[in-house]
C-alpha cells in the first residue's frame, strides 16, 4: 500500500513540476508575443487612440465653423445680389476665428470705400 501512496506521491509532484514549467512556459510565450504584437504595431505606425479623438474633435469644430461661414457667405452674396448694403454680422464669441472675420471684412470695407472717397473729394 505503501509503494502505490509513494508512487501517486511522485506522479502529484512530477505533475505539479510539470505544471509551473508549463506555466513559465506560458509566460514567457504571453510576453515573446506581446512585444512581437507592439512592434509591429510600432512599425504598422498606428496612432493612438488619444490623439485619433483629438484630431477628430478638431476636424468636427472645423467643418461646423466651414458651415457657418459658408452660411455666412452666402446670405452676404444674396444682399450682395440685392443690392441691399451687407450688415456687419454680430458675434457671441467676440474673439477667434469670427473676430479675425469681422477685422478682414471692416479692413476691406475700408479699402474699398477709400477709392470712392478719393474720388467724391474727401479725405480721411
């Protein structure tokens, strides 16, 4: 009886050996594969997901700030067609992309209105 308790004795400890090993073995396969996986990932060039949702929130306000310019464009061009004079567009933000807007258009306002004042005689 004693000579089958010794022998499932030494089958539990060569079990249990070859258990770890296979778990280190495990191991070191997991980690051979994760770095394998970064470095191709690393020379595929992929962007990380963090700067992905930047630009694409930057490309969003983008194409919302083109279509409201656009908008704006437009309804110029109609008083433009008209021939009703073009109202200076308020703004709630005051500064940035509108406020550079606002400066172009009253720095070409004034340019266009210097040649008819040169011309009716006035002078700035």
């Amino acid at each position: 009886m004693q000579g089958r308790n010794r022998v499932f004795d030494d089958l539990a400890r060569m079990t249990n050996g070859a258990a770890s090993v296979l778990s280190g073995f495990r191991d070191e396969a997991e980690s051979k594969f994760r770095q394998m996986f970064e470095r191709w990932i690393a020379d595929m060039d992929v962007v990380p997901r963090e700067e992905f949702e930047a630009v694409r929130e930057m490309a969003a306000n983008a194409r919302r700030d083109q279509e409201t310019l656009t908008a704006r464009v437009a309804a110029l061009e109609a008083q433009l067609a008209s021939g009703a004079k073009p109202k200076k567009a308020k703004s709630a933000a005051g500064k940035g992309a509108a406020g550079k807007t606002r400066s172009a258009d009253s720095a070409a306002e004034k340019s266009a209105e210097k040649p008819s004042d040169k011309a009716s005689g006035t002078s700035d």
